[in-house]
C-alpha cells in the first residue's frame, strides 16, 4: 500500500503544516504503509492553460513536472493533502496542482482512493481550508476521511495535539484503504457528480474523445 503525502507550505522544513504532515506519515509508516512526501513547492509546476487537450488525448500538453506527479498520485492508494491557511485558502503552489487536474477530475481517477487533509493558520478558519483539500479530492473521485488543523495562536500544547491527532489519521487511512470503508454520503455525491456531469461530456463528445471513451468504458454514458 503507497501513500503520498502532498506539502505545499514555501518554508519548507521550517513549515509547521509539514510538521503535521510527517506526523501522518509516520503513523501511516507505523500502519504498514509504503510513504513518501512531495513538496509541490520544489516542482516546476506551470499554470493550467485552459487548452482541453487532456480531454482529447488523456494527457497534459505542458511540459514540466505535473505528469511525473500525476502518475506517482494514480499509483497511490492514499493522498494526503496539506497547505498553510493563504487568505482562508490553500497556498498557490497547491493551487496550481489543483488547476493541472481537469483531467483527473473529468475521469474521476482518485475513484477509489482515500485521503484527508492537513492545515495550520494564523488565527483560524482551520475547517475552510480543510474543506477546500477535502471536496478536491472528492471532486476528483476520491474519498477523504477528515481532517487536522491547528491555530497557531492557541499555542505549543495545540499544536503537539495535533500532531498527534495527525498521527493517529494517518494510521486510520491505512485501516480505511483496507477495509474498503463505506462513506455513503460521499459516493451519493459522486453519483449525483456524474449524473450532472454526463451532459457536458456528451456536449462535448466531439472534442473530449479520451473523457468520453472513458465514460464509455465505465459504463457512466
Ligand atoms: C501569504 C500568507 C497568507 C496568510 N493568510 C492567513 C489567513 O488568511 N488566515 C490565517 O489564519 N493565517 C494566515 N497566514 C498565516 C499562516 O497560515 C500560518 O503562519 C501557518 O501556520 C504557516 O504554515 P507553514 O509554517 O506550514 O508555512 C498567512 C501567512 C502567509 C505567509
């Protein structure tokens, strides 16, 4: 079992989020997990250009880090997101992965991943930011188990909290990958996604060939 830890704070090893982030990973190590963490900051990761072409031909067209990461992330079976509060959102560098995914997300190719997320902030709006990591991977497929955040204005003993907390999330996800577990909100969700989301597909079958074939192949149109 792989499971991909995302950091995506600037301060790199001075970040506290990667502080929560390694504390999730270990408990993931300690479950049995195969781990590792990728800095998106350290990637040449370049805007999404709105071209479509990965909905004709699978693949982006820019040339730069993103299709390395995207394999290393189809080939996980747990993605755990993380990123500093950045004006009550995630940071530009997570951002920017985010955008490179329509692919991802027409295909819905974290379709039966499991992930949760990771945050800390100034002062707060923690469960924003969470919530924005988490509906990106429900919006890509996937399934996510929760979430930990720290307000680094509640101090040192709220932070080791959540290290912790992270700690014991990440071991969760192992069992969670596992079992298989159930999240039937979630799945409502995304059959209600791809019940809305087949008439743009068949809007666009002329131009979204590999989207479309995929539906195709799934048995989704
Ligand atoms: C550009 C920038 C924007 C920030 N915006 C917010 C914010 O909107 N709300 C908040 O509570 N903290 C905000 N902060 C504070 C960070 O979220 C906080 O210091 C966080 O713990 C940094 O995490 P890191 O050490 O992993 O980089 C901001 C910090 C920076 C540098």
């Amino acid at each position: 079992m792989k499971i991909i830890g995302i950091s995506s704070s600037p301060r790199g090893k001075n970040s506290s989020t990667l502080k929560l982030l390694d504390a999730a990973l270990t408990g993931a190590e300690e479950a049995g997990a195969e781990v590792e963490a990728i800095d998106v900051t350290k990637l040449n990761l370049k805007y999404c250009i709105a071209c479509n072409s990965c909905h004709e031909t699978g693949v982006c067209a820019i040339k730069d880090d993103y299709q390395a990461l995207l394999e290393k992330l189809l080939a996980a079976d747990g993605i755990i997101l993380s990123s500093p509060n950045y004006i009550t959102n995630v940071t530009a560098q997570l951002k920017t992965l985010f955008d490179r995914s329509p692919l991802v997300i027409h295909e819905q190719l974290f379709e039966g991943k499991y992930g949760f997320s990771l945050t800390t902030a100034g002062s707060g709006e923690i469960d924003f930011v969470l919530d924005i990591m988490n509906n990106y991977m429900m919006h890509c497929g996937g399934n996510f188990t929760g979430g930990v955040g720290c307000s680094m204005a509640e101090g040192p003993s709220a932070m080791e909290a959540a290290i912790d907390k992270s700690q014991e999330m990440g071991k969760d996800l192992v069992e969670a990958i596992k079992e298989k577990r159930p999240y039937p909100e979630q799945e409502v969700a995304h059959e209600a996604w791809r019940g809305q989301f087949k008439y743009v597909i068949l809007a666009n079958k002329e131009q979204w060939t590999h989207n479309c074939e995929h539906w195709m192949e799934k048995g989704w149109i």
